[in-house]
C-alpha cells in the first residue's frame, strides 16, 4: 500500500503545480486544492501506515496509530477550506472589479 | 496599588471608548480621566517611598531561560516622569472634552490617547530595556495616529507617516543599541545594567552601543539633524501636540539617556555628541521659531530649542548638570503645555493661527492674554517665574564649560527671549483689527481650567521654588545614583555669573526684537522637510526599480522557481546526506484501496485533463476528495475521513456558487510549448513528492515520537479516549485556539470583501449589469428537494450535537459537528432559496463566530481561576440517577467554541456570496417551492 500512497501524492503534487502555473484563477485554486490534498496526506504518512490500529484508546488493543499527524492534518483540512473561501472570494473581487479572471497583472 | 496595575490602567481606559461606541464626549473624558486619576494615584501612594530613596519593584518571569521577565520599577527619575505623563494627561483629557468639537469621532481619539498614555507609562516604568523598547515603538505608533487623527487633512497625513518614519527608524536603532548593551552586560535588567557602567565605558563596544542608542534618543527628542519631524506633527490636534509633542512623548528621548546616564555618560564621546547636539539644537531651534509666524510652529521650534538644552545640561555630564536637567523638565512640561493649550485656544477663537493675521486680542481674550502673559515670560526667562530658575541653572552649568560654550548658550537664551516677545505682542499686542477670521472672544472656563492650572503652577513654582526641589533631586539622585539635594533660589546674590548673564541675554534679547524689521529681510534657510521629501522620492524610486527587477506582475514564474528549488534542496540533502535502507515491513495490498487508488488517478488527471470546462473539474475534483475521505477511513483515521467528507461538501457548493460569477470556461491561452514545459516541472517536482513519500513510508521513526505521551496520557491527563480529538482540545489545544480564529477571521475577510464588491463602483456596476443564465428548468426549487432538506435539517442537528457529544471519547468532535450543521442549514439555502432561509434564520453568523471564539476563550480563562496556565483542563463524574453516571470535561465546553466558530464561519463565508448572488439579479422567491407565477416573473 506504501507504493500507492506515494504514487498518490505524487501525483496530486504534479497535478497541483501544473494547475497553479495556469493563467486564470480557477485552475489555480483547483491546483491549490490538489496541493492541499497532497500536502495533508503527506502529513498523514510521517505517522506511517497502521490500518486497523485506530487512535481510540480501548482495551486489548494491539497497538495504535500515531495520533499527532491525524490531529494536524484534521486542522489543516479546516483551514484549507477557510483559505479557499477567502481565494474564490477574492477570485470573484478580481474578476468583478476589473473585468477578467487573469491572475497575471496587465502590463 | 502594585506597579502592574498602574501600568496596566491606562490600556484598560484604552479599552472604554471601544465599549461605548456611541457615549459622547463627556463619557469618554469622564472614562479616560478615571482610569488616568487611579494610575496616578498610585504613583502617588508610592511617592513618599521612592523620595526617600527607595526603589519600588514588580516583576513577573515570562522566558527566564532567555532572560525576559515582566519587570517594572519606580526610582525618582520614573516618579517625575510617571507625574508628568499622569497629571498633565489629566490636564489634556479635559482640555480635549472641549477642544474637540462633537463632529470629530471623539470616542478614538480618547482610545488612542489612553494608549499613548500607556505606552509612554510603559516606558518610565520599564525594569527590562527590552521591555522599554516595545513600549517605545508603541508611542510612535500611538503617536502616528494621533497625529493623523483628522483624517481628511493632508498635513496630518503627512505629518504622521514622517514622525513615523523618523522615530520608527530610531527605534530600530535603539532596539540595536539596546540588545548590544544586554549582550556587553549579560542582562536586560535595568537594575543589572545600571551597577555594569565601568564595564560598559570600556567594552569595545561602547562606542556603536552609545551611537545606536543616542540615534533612538534624537530622533524621539527631535534633536539635530532629526529635528524636522516635530513640526510637521504639528498638525496634529491641540491637545496631541501638547501632550505628546511638548510635555512627554518628546521627552522620552531625554529619559533614555538621563535613564542610562550612569552607564554611558562621563567619557569625551558622550559630551562631544550629546552636549554638541544639545546646543546646536537650542540655538538652530530658537533661531527658526524666530522667524515662524504660525503660533504652534513657534512653539514647536521653541520645544525643539528647549529640548536641545535639557539634552545640552544631559551631556555635560556633571551631577550638577543633570539635576538641572531634571528641574528644567519640570519647568517646561508647566510652560509650554500651557502655551500650547492657549494657542489651541486662539486659534478655536479667531480661525486662525498665523500672527500676521493676528494682533491686538489683549481687549477680546482677556482671560486668555493673561495666562499666555505668565507662560510666555516664563518661557523667556524672567523672573520671579519657574523659568528663570531653570534658565538660570543651564547658564550657570554653560558658564561652567568655557567662554564659547557659554556665549552660545547666552545667544541661545537671548534668541528664546526675542521669539516669546515676537509671540506674545504678535498675537495679543497692538491695535485690534477689523479683518479677523472670525471675531474672537475667551473661550468658556472648560477650555481655559487646564493651561489655568498649569499657570499657576508656573507662578507658584516661581515664587516658592522649593517647592520643585524635591522631586528633582530624586530625579537627579536616580539619574546620577548619588544622593542629590537640589537648592533652588530666585536670588543668589550679585556674584555667580549665571544673573549677569541672565540680564545680558534679556538685553540682547530685546535688542534682536527692536531689530526684527531688519531681521525679517534675512534669507529663508532651506526647509529640512523639503530636503527630507527629495531623499524618500530617491529612496521609493530606488526600491521601485529593484521590485522591477524580480516581479513582473506574473504568478507563474516565482511560483515554478520555488517548487524546483524546493525539489533540488531535497535532492541534494538526499545525495548528500547519509541514509539507511528502508526496512520497515510493507502493507499488503487490498482491492478497495486499490479500487479507490484508481478512481482517484482518473479524477486527478481528468480535473487536470479537462480544467478548461470548470464545471466538470469541479465533480472530478470533488471525487479525488471523497477517494482521500475513504483512504483516510481505510488507514484508521475515522476523524479525518470525517472531517475530509464535510470540508469537500462544504467546499465544492462553494466553488459552485463561485462558478456563477466566474466564466464557466477557460480559454486556451498558453502555448503547447509553455504547456510542455509545466508539464515537466509538474511532473518532476511529483516524482520527488512521491519519492520522498516512499522513502519516509518504508523507514522507521528515527527518534521515538511524541505521540506516545499522548496516548498515554489521553485518558488518564485528559479524560477522552479519542487520542485525536484530546490532543486537539487539550494538549495542543492553544494551536486549535489559534486556529479558530484564523479560521474566523478569514470568514470575515470573506464579508468585508463582498461588503466592498456590493458596494458603488466598477465591481457592483458589472453584478448589476450580470443576467443570470437562462432558466434550464421550471422548478426553481423543487417540491421534492425542498421536503427532504427541510426533513434533513433536524436530523442534520441532532448528529451534529450526538458528534459533538461523542467526539471526547469516539471519532467526533467540535469541528466536524459544526461542519455537519452547517450542511444541513446550506441544504437549505439550496433547496429554498438565499431569501426564504434568510428570513428564517435570527441567529447572526458574526455573533456566532465571535460567540465561539469567546467560549474558547472563557474555558482557557476558566483554567487561571484555578491557578492553572491557560486552557490546562480537568474533568470528573457526575452520577445523577436515575442516568448512568457520565464524565464531564472543560475541554468540551472547549470544543463547544471550536464547533460555533466553525459553524459560523462556514456560514458567514457562504452567505456572503449569495448575498453576491442576489445583487446580480437572482430573484429572491417569496414562498419556498415556488414555480414561478406570471406575476413574479413580471
């Protein structure tokens, strides 16, 4: 399963990076939101793959996950969601104030 | 009252305007004044202590392992200082309540005052420099918004961002200086540094240390060559002027040298610099104010003039000197705040203050004459008031250092006796005109009580100077850390030179009076502002042309930059570095995951494969994050899959709604080379994230981790068993704190930038103008979908409150509780429309996110009552029959915070565009399932 998770995030990264090279402001909050998909599963994976061991302490358990990246990733994922609402927001602004939805300045 | 509370009141008066927004001007000088009247009081009660030479101390250790402790004291030097920032503050709140007109949004000039007052207190109480330093920077910014209190005036712009950028500029300076002196004496002690003086003087760092230090000190006193700003601040209100930029915030660079008068001063650099600054301050200043003809312009060269010669008396650095120093502080904080007051008065009285449109007000002021009269001469050096004595005290030190030195002091006086004269007879002698501005007459007893008092203290100081000597010789005893006793007599007899001189500087003073028609014809001497407005156009040119040189408006190129440098530091830790294989034993593969892996590489590629058609992307992306959700489910992290599956809900509705104001289409702009070349970088940089990926996954952990203490400590430290959820509300509970209200935050930057789009401009004008999409269906909102959300939004409440409720000890939790209730009100808006659910709703999303935040916030406060840090929590059993016996925690009402917060910020950040929405034409329907009747549609 190692491979697939790896091969998962990597390809979320290169679909993120190439989405946010593009020239509009949709693409690119969708790439930013592939990256924030990538970012928080890489956090997942520093606590290592444990399926089946959940971080709820009972008794006989044989062993658990770590808990500490879950408790990270589950705040970050929070907190992509605010940060793409304030993008698309202002993605909105910009396209309502001046009339494209370009993210380059026009020289 | 311990020094703690003193210093802590004036912030806390701060907080009383923001609380009665609406109170007036008597209820927010009545506030103001109360908080400022205890602080001084408190001063008060310690007073007789530190006379006798006591040291008043309060201290609280914050960093000891770094040396940073809450340390304040109160020596004599603080007493005078700390007297003068309370007692004429007092003076100024009251002056203001009139001088303000009801017009002027009073309520923030009282905040901001106060916070200034505070600041300033913050200073002279200060036990730790570095302490001192932040309470420094606060009275430059404090003082940068009062000066640009009115708004709309240019001048006071101007004036503020300039006083910023020069007392802002010292600071840094200082700060340096500072942390060099903390670095020579091992401490940031102020009690440890002043005993260190030897070793300072000798360290080799003296001389960058007095220098950084000495530029804090003349910038904030205005002294040359970074006299300029002060009066340009000028345009500050009246009252701002006489408080900040007369009686204390000027002074503050006087403090700072008179405070570290026994470590620096006593070697030829220090009276070379400070002394030789000090005089050419004096006389540059009193020559301009010569020459000025606006009233407060006089007055704030005269200030500059007057602080060169405290700072003068400072670097000659004889004990003598200094307690000199410390009376003539006194004396002109009397004065000159009062001339400043009666300044303010005339020109509320005639409309103007230019002199030459003034003249003759002796008959129309004549309340205001007299006590300008009083507070003039004493600014000139006559007797029998405050300001001969202290006057006569600098001539007798100046005398003392050399022919030249004390001809120039003599010039010095004699240039102040002649600008007093030129100010008094300017505005208040000769005939009375006909073309005043406005026909002046005294001001009510509201505005003329305070410069009153401070006249009378001028007098009566004159008559019975005694009366100063005690607080000034605890002053000098603290500056000088020699036991000080101060004479101060009117007559000393015939002998010391210092009457002679006295006398010939009133003479020469005169003289250059009588002579001032030819005077006038000098040449005008170049403006410093003029010289100081040419180097920020360099320096703004400067810094334009190296931004051209790495920002060329595109987003595309920094960003491929980072993510290949990112690439190729990684790449070269992992070539360069030592490593061991991995060994970790692989899991095995499982169809549904792999099923899963599938259907997330095709939903990948396809959002990248068909970005141009946003809709599609939208539903392809939407199932990368449901697969990630049933990864996350699959790898024993049920509150991620929980939170993942209501974030992606939450966000994909509001990408569709966005979709709505966006073109549904992109166009294909780049070419198929550029597209190549993204491609390569995308994929390179991918292959590194999965490689790094892999290579952490199949090691070991090379340290034992943390989390071990956490589920160890999960159920018996924090009472829940969900090891995720107590980490989150209780051992990295202050990060979840800090969150939500980021998380807060940026809901509200969401309403404040739709609040900015709905209002008039280019923005608005194109929601106006916008025609939504021709209707596809007829049902705008269907039967069907209408019934079933209605009947999911109690269902929607009650998980939400049973996730809540298990979240402690089983997957839950605030966050996806309020996630899973904020779905069930947005079906709503979906299904019913933006206006039928707004009508329906009365609770307000700001009020629940601040609600949230405040619950957050009490629980952290809660754990202080019980003499715990903050949000330390504690829970226990409670059995009430005929129930089973149940736990309680502090950490849900914790959690309760985290779930309003989120719940109204997802809320308030969807609402915001759909009110977006309803601007741009979609109709809002009256009744829920509607089909649109003809006479809606007309």
């Amino acid at each position: 399963m190692e491979i697939l998770l790896a091969a998962a995030i990597g390809l979320l990264t290169a679909g993120g990076i190439y989405l946010i090279l593009r020239l509009r402001t949709f693409p690119v909050i969708l790439g930013l939101s592939l990256l924030s998909y990538a970012c928080n599963l890489f956090i997942f994976a520093a606590g290592r793959l444990a399926p089946g061991l959940v971080p709820i302490i009972h008794k006989g358990s044989a062993g658990y996950t770590d808990p500490l990246p879950q408790a990270l990733v589950l705040t970050a994922i929070v907190i992509s969601f605010g940060m793409t609402a304030v993008l698309v927001m202002l993605a909105i602004g910009a396209h309502l104030g001046g009339g494209d939805d370009k993210v380059d300045l026009n020289e | 009252m311990p020094l703690f509370l003193i210093a802590a009141l004036p912030f806390l008066g701060a907080l009383m305007p923001g609380l009665t927004i609406r109170a007036g001007r008597s209820a927010y000088a009545v506030a103001s004044a109360v908080f400022t009247a205890l602080a001084l009081f408190g001063v008060l009660q310690h007073a007789p202590a530190v006379m006798a030479g006591q040291v008043v101390t309060w201290r609280m250790d914050w960093l000891p392992q770094a040396g940073l402790a809450l340390s304040l004291r109160l020596d004599g030097l603080g007493l005078l200082f700390a007297g003068l920032i309370l007692g004429i503050g007092l003076l100024i709140q009251l002056y203001a309540r009139f001088y303000l007109s009801p017009a002027d949004p009073v309520g923030r000039f009282f905040a901001f005052l106060m916070l200034f007052q505070g600041a300033m207190l913050g200073i002279v109480l200060s036990g730790n420099i570095l302490m001192m330093a932040v309470f420094w920077e606060m009275t430059s910014l404090s003082s940068f918004l009062l000066i640009g209190y009115w708004r709309h005036l240019p001048g006071g712009r101007q004036g503020a961002r300039m006083a910023l950028a020069v007392t802002g500029a010292g600071g840094l300076a200082m700060l340096a200086g500072l942390i060099l002196l903390g670095q020579v004496t091992g401490s940031y002690e102020l009690s440890d540094i002043l005993a260190k003086g030897d070793l300072v003087r000798q360290s080799p760092l003296y001389r960058p240390i007095l220098a950084l230090i000495l530029l804090g000190a003349f910038t904030k006193s205005a002294q040359f060559p970074f006299h300029f700003w002060l009066p340009q601040a000028m345009a500050a209100p009246t009252p701002v002027s006489a408080y900040l930029h007369s009686a204390t915030m000027v002074k503050a660079g006087l403090f700072l040298m008179a405070r570290l008068w026994p470590v620096l001063a006593g070697t030829p650099e220090w009276s070379v610099l400070v002394a030789g600054a000090g005089l050419v301050t004096m006389l540059l200043g009193a020559g301009v104010a010569l020459f000025r003809t606006d009233l407060k312009a006089i007055l704030a060269y005269s200030t500059v003039s007057h602080l060169g010669l405290i700072t003068f008396l400072l670097g000659l650095g004889t004990e003598e000197a200094a307690s000199a120093a410390m009376v003539h502080i006194l004396v002109h904080a009397s004065f000159k705040a009062a001339l400043f007051m009666l300044a303010g008065i005339v020109d509320h009285a005639a409309h103007t203050r230019d002199i030459r449109q003034l003249g003759g007000l002796r008959r129309l002021m004549p309340v205001t004459f007299a006590l300008a009269l009083v507070a003039t001469l004493s600014m000139a050096g006559i007797p029998p008031l405050n300001g001969f004595l202290s006057k006569e005290l600098m001539l007798e030190q100046a005398a003392h250092a050399g022919t030249p030195v004390a001809l120039a002091a003599l010039f010095g006086a004699a240039l102040s006796v002649a600008y007093c004269l030129r100010f008094l007879a300017g505005t208040f002698l000769g005939p009375e005109r006909a073309d005043y501005p406005h026909t002046p007459h005294d001001p009510g007893p509201g505005l003329w009580a305070a410069p009153a008092l401070l006249v009378a203290v001028v007098i009566a100081t004159g008559l019975f100077p005694m009366l100063l000597a005690p607080l000034a010789a605890a002053a000098a005893a603290a500056v000088t850390d020699v036991p000080q006793h101060l004479h101060l007599a009117l007559w000393h007899g015939l002998g010391p030179a210092a009457l002679w001189m006295s006398l010939g500087a009133i003479g020469l003073g005169l003289t250059l009076w009588g002579g001032w028609p030819r005077l006038s014809l000098l040449p005008a001497m170049p403006e410093a502002k003029t010289i100081y407005d040419l180097k920020i156009a360099a320096l703004v040119a400067l810094s334009r042309s190296v931004n051209r040189l790495v920002d060329h408006g595109r987003l595309a190129p920094p960003l491929a930059i980072a993510s290949l440098t990112i690439l190729d530091v990684g790449l070269w830790a992992f070539l360069t570095g030592s490593h061991t294989p991995g060994t970790r034993a692989l899991t095995p593969l499982e169809p549904a995951p792999l099923a899963g892996f599938v259907l997330l590489v095709a939903a990948t590629l396809g959002t990248v494969a068909f970005h141009r058609q946003r809709l599609l992307s939208l539903l392809l992306i939407g199932i990368a994050g449901l697969m990630i959700s049933a990864f996350f489910a699959w790898a024993a992290a049920p509150d991620l899959a929980l939170t993942q599956i209501t974030v992606e809900v939450v966000t994909v509705l509001l990408m569709l709604l966005s979709l709505s104001f966006l073109p549904a289409l992109t166009p294909a702009e780049s070419r198929a080379t550029r597209r190549l070349r993204d491609g390569l970088i995308a994929g390179t940089v991918g292959l590194g994230a999965a490689a790094l990926t892999y290579g952490l996954l199949v090691r070991d952990f090379a340290f034992p981790t943390i989390s071990a203490f956490h589920l160890a400590n999960s159920k018996p430290g924090a009472g829940g068993t969900n090891a995720v959820n107590t980490i989150i509300v209780d051992f990295r509970g202050y990060d979840t704190y800090g969150e939500i209200i980021v998380l807060g935050i940026a809901a509200l930057v969401i309403f404040a930038l739709a609040e900015v789009l709905l209002a008039p401009g280019p923005a608005n004008n194109r929601l106006l103008a916008r025609r939504p999409d021709p209707a596809r269906a007829g049902d705008r909102h269907p039967m069907m979908l209408v019934v079933v959300t209605r009947f999911l939004l109690p269902i929607a409440l009650m998980v939400g409150v049973y996730i809540y409720l298990r979240g402690h000890n089983l997957p839950g939790g605030g966050f996806v509780a309020g996630l899973v209730v904020a779905i069930g009100f947005l079906l709503q808006y979906l299904a019913s429309g933006h206006g039928w659910t707004e009508a329906h709703q009365r609770v307000n999303h700001h009020a629940l996110i601040g609600a949230g935040v405040l619950v957050a916030s009490a629980t952290g406060i809660g754990a202080w009552l019980a003499g715990r840090p903050f949000l330390t929590s504690a829970y226990g059993y409670i059995h009430l029959p005929p129930l089973e016996e149940f736990e309680w925690a502090t950490a849900a009402a914790f959690d309760l915070g985290v779930f309003l917060c989120v719940l109204g910020a997802v809320m308030l950040a969807l609402a915001s565009l759909s009110r977006l929405a309803q601007r741009g034409g979609e109709r809002v329907a009256p009744r829920a399932h509607d089909v649109l009747s003809e006479e809606a549609e007309n």
